[in-house]
C-alpha cells in the first residue's frame, strides 16, 4: 500500500509543474486576445492614445525675485548677451503686455520667453524684442522685449525672460518685479520729475547743489540719479536731499556687465555701449515716473530750463497743445567768468568747495546753426521710446513743440562747444542772478550741513 502512495507522489511532483506552464501560457493568450480590459499589459507608442495633459504651474517664490538691495536689478539672461533692466505693464497696447527694459547685443538673434510669476505660480507666453536705434553704432543697444499677457495671468507679480533653448524646469530663475500695474493718471504725486542720468566719476559738487536748489525754485519736485560712481562729497550731497525728498538715487552697475564708453561715438571713447548706458537708464526713468508724475523732464545736471515750470508748462499747454516740449540749448562757457560781481555771486566760503559756480558763468555761445541741440519736457503717457534729444516712437517732430527762446530755453554751462569764440563773441545773460540772490543762502546752508564749509563760514 504504501509503495504504491510513494509511486502517485512521484508522479505529481512531475505532472504540477507541466499545469502550471501550461496555465501560464493560456492566461497570457486570455490578456492579449481582449486589448479593451482596462487591464490590459500597456505598451510604449509614439502617438499617446490620451493628449498629454499640460505641466502643473512651477512655483515662483520671492526668493527667486531679484535681489531688493536696489531698485533697478540688472539681471542676465543665461546662454544669451542680453541683459534684463526692468519691467513695467503696458496700458496703452491693443493686447496687455509687459514691457521689459533690456539691454542686448545687436548681432545677437535670440527667442525670447516671458516667465511670469501669478501667485507664486509660473506662467509663460512667446516674448519678441525690438532693439532701438539709437545705438550710435556701439555693439550693445537697447531693446523692449514685449510679454504678451496670458489669460491665466492677467496681473503678474513679477517676470522674468529666458531664451526659449533654456530649460523652462530649472528652478534659478531671477525675477523682476512688474512696476506701473496700475494707471494713477487723476493724481500724480509729483509735478514734475527731472532724469538725471548716468552719474560716473562725478565731483562737481558746488554746481550740483545749486542745480538741486534752482531746480526747488523752479517747481520741480522729484530728481532721479542714475548713479555709477561719485565723490565721498557728492555722495553726502546725494544722501541729504534724499532724506529729504527731493532725490532718489538709483544704483546703476551696468559696469558689472560691459564695458561702458565716457563717448557718445565710439571714436570718442571705446567700450561696447554709449555713454555708460544712458539710453535705457533715461528709458527707465520714463516707464517709472510713468504714472507717478505729470511731467517728466530729461536732462543733465548742468542743464536748467527757465523760468518757473509751474508757470510755463499751462502756458506751453494751451499755445501748442502738444505733450512735448523742446528747449533750445544755450552754451556757457565755464572756462569765461564774470569777474565785476565777485561779492555777489562767489561768496567766500564756496572758494574751496569742488565744482563750478554757476553764478560766474554768465556769457553764452552764440547759438549755432551747424548744431541743433535741445532737450525736452514730456508727458511721459505720450511716449513709447525716446533718445537723448527728443523721441523715437512717436517721433519728435510729429508731437513736439518748438519752444520760442524768448518764452523759455535752456542754459547749460559747461565746457565750451565753440572754443575758439572771443569774450568779444560771447553774449553776456544774467537771468541766472536772479535765481542767485534767492538761492545762495540755502546752498551755504546745504554744504555746511553735509560738512563742506567751516562752521562759522555760513553766509
């Protein structure tokens, strides 16, 4: 009995394994006979039998924004040449936009992507640029790279532009933060606001206050500073009149990036950009003041429209009805001074403060015809683009006025532009004592009070 248990035994042990083969093999031609089970073996295809569902939103968190120790954050665009200045939201295009400030090399050919931040979210849409130009032939130009809005994202917080070959998962992306998000055209906070651009290697600190303080006469109530580098005296001056409302100082470290040209051709200087890069700061201080300020002036420091803007500009309103202004630019020469009005205009205590007083600079060039030189007055909600001496888009003479000299004009002193002219040549022009008289104690009070004059100097 029990030999013939062990013989069925034997016979199981090979038997169970040729069932469990075969079984195998019937279930596997089950699963592939009937492809409609929903659990049926899936395989690898190159057409998706569902469509690929997009990405869930990136998060985009403050510590990606750009870094806030200044207000203008340069940023640069990774396997590219261009450089990110600032954004503003753009109100007045058919299709809402973001226009971003950038600095690019003109032979470069990049597409650009627009990275927006919506509640900590990425959203992105295809960016495309229009370099300006005004680029005087240098290397480097400026350019507008325009971020369509997507309809996900229709108030971003911030953006950001990558090149379109730049993965879009990597997480260190810099953001700028998207400035003019809202239009406050019905009450400005300044009345006029004057773009003071690329301050380098500046010590002309006496001229400075006097045009900070002539300026005060004048009605303006805001400067700007584009400031890459000054005296310890002229930073004193800076930090006073910010603190006391009158200045904002912006940082600009363009030099971080190019190599900035003191020309504004490059066989006048060389570097890769002109003028330490004034156009897209003067680009920049426009979208700013954009919606803070109803008008914006864009001239140098030694550079004083007159007379009283609060009195000219109605006046220029209703002869031209134009948003722009342009003021013809008279010459004085700071190298001829007036020598008969010592005790009035060059009180002692000014002798040893460095730069040039501009109460002793009181004969003008004559006004050349070979060289026609102005700057303006705009209602910045009329521009697009502009250059140093007018506008690019719309262009200057289509909506510019001409401003008689003998309503109001420009003077500038500065180094002489007709070098070879006689005193004899020259024509003598006072107006500026007339601003003097008034502004001559608070200039010996503001260099005392920055420690520039001796304590018992003050007149």
């Amino acid at each position: 009995m029990s030999a013939l248990l062990l013989k069925k035994f034997r016979w199981l042990r090979y038997i169970c394994p040729v069932v469990i083969i075969v079984t195998l093999i019937l279930l596997l031609w089950t699963l592939r006979s009937r492809p409609n089970q929903n659990f049926r073996i899936r395989t690898q295809s190159s057409q998706p039998q569902n469509p690929v569902r997009p990405p869930k939103p990136v998060h985009c968190g403050p510590a990606q924004t750009a870094p806030p120790g200044s207000d203008v954050s340069l940023v640069a665009v990774k396997e590219t040449k261009t450089i990110l200045v600032s954004a503003y939201q753009e109100h007045r295009t058919e299709k809402r936009m973001v226009r971003v400030i950038a600095v690019v090399l003109r032979s470069e050919t990049v597409a650009y992507r627009c990275v927006f931040c919506c509640m900590g979210q990425q959203h992105i849409s295809e960016g495309f640029s229009n370099v300006h130009v005004d680029h005087f032939g240098f290397a480097y130009g400026t350019a507008d790279i325009m971020c369509p809005l997507p309809s996900s994202c229709e108030s971003p917080s911030h953006v950001t532009v990558t090149s379109a070959a730049d993965s879009q998962e990597k997480p260190d992306k810099v953001y700028l933060e998207v400035k003019n998000k809202k239009t406050e055209s019905d009450a400005f906070r300044y009345n006029f606001t004057v773009c003071i651009s690329t301050m380098f290697d500046f010590n002309n600190v006496l001229q400075l206050v006097q045009s900070f303080e002539t300026l005060q006469l004048l009605g303006v109530d805001r400067v700007v500073v584009y400031k890459t580098n000054s005296s310890p005296e002229t930073q004193r001056i800076l930090e006073y009149y910010t603190e006391k409302g009158l200045v904002e100082v912006i940082p600009w470290t363009l030099s971080r990036f190019l190599n900035m040209s003191r020309g504004w051709l490059p066989e006048h200087g060389p570097g890769e950009i002109h003028y330490f890069g004034q156009i897209p700061v003067l680009h920049d201080c426009l979208y700013r003041y954009m919606y803070q300020s109803r008008y914006v002036a864009l001239h140098d420091i030694d550079e004083l429209i007159l007379p009283h803007w609060l009195e000219l500009l109605p006046l220029l309103e209703n002869k031209y009805d134009r948003p722009c202004f342009m003021f013809e630019n008279n010459v004085f020469p700071n190298t001829v001074a007036v020598t008969h009005l010592n005790s009035l205009t060059s009180p002692s205590d000014w002798q040893k403060v460095p730069g040039v007083n501009i109460l002793t600079h009181l004969y003008q060039e004559p006004v050349s015809s070979e060289y026609s030189n102005f700057k303006t007055i705009v209602n910045p909600r009329a521009v697009f683009s502009l250059t140093v001496h007018g506008l690019l888009d719309p262009e200057t003479f289509q909506v510019c006025s001409w401003v008689e000299r003998n309503i109001a004009r420009m003077y500038h002193t500065r180094h002489p532009r007709q070098p070879k002219l006689t005193q004899k040549e020259l024509i003598y022009d006072d107006r500026l004592l007339r601003y003097g008289g008034r502004f001559k104690r608070s200039v010996s009070t503001v260099l005392s009070k920055c420690g520039l004059l001796q304590k018992d100097g003050v007149q």
